[in-house]
C-alpha cells in the first residue's frame, strides 16, 4: 500500500502547506529588491566615476596647455637673457677697449688692483 500511495502522491500537483509559497515569493522578492538597489547604486557609480573622469581629462588638458604656455614664456625669458647678456658682452669689451686705449691697461685688471 506504501507503493500505491507514493504513485497517488507523485502523479498528483506538489501540495505545499499553507503560506510556503509565499515565504519564497517574498524571499523572492526581497533578493530582487536588493538587486535593483545594488544595480541602480552601481549605475550611478559608474556615471559618477564617468563624469569624475571627464573631468580629470579636462583638467589635464588645460594643466598641458598651461605647461606649454609657460615653456614657452620660458623659452622667451632664455633667448631675452641670453640677449642681454650678449649685449653686456659686447658692452664689456667695448669698455675695456676704451680703457685700453685712454690709459693703456686691461679696466677690470685695474679695478681689481684698486679693491
């Protein structure tokens, strides 16, 4: 008889007791809530992260621009210095010349004998 009952049992729809199905659609549901939560603060991460990137590009874009402005406001100050010292050169010698020719003698030899 144990036999005849398991077929009856087998053939028959899956009872469940009372409420059973619905502690599962509730867990369900629940795990489903939590995924939707989970899903939604990853979204937002990854446009948060997204735009925090766009961001650092431009900032790093006008960082590169300034760099480049100021090498070249750098390159400028190096050619003007150089210039000018050029010029003191030639100012320099152009002196001692003069010396030489008023007084016969080198002008720094003479200021370094007086000090």
């Amino acid at each position: 008889m144990t036999a005849s009952r398991r077929n009856k049992r087998s053939d028959q729809p899956h009872e469940t007791a009372p409420g059973g199905d619905d502690l599962i659609l509730a867990a369900l549901r629940e795990t489903e809530a939590r995924y939707v939560d989970i899903y939604t603060s990853l979204s937002q991460q990854s446009v948060e992260a997204r735009q925090a990137l766009t961001k650092v590009r431009e900032d790093n874009e006008g960082l590169t621009q300034e760099v480049a402005a100021l090498r070249r406001e750098l390159d400028d100050e190096r050619r003007r210095v150089q210039h000018q010292r050029q010029t003191v050169d030639t100012l320099a010698s152009a002196l001692n010349d003069i010396h030489r020719s008023l007084f016969g003698g080198n002008v720094y030899a003479s200021s370094s004998r007086r000090a």
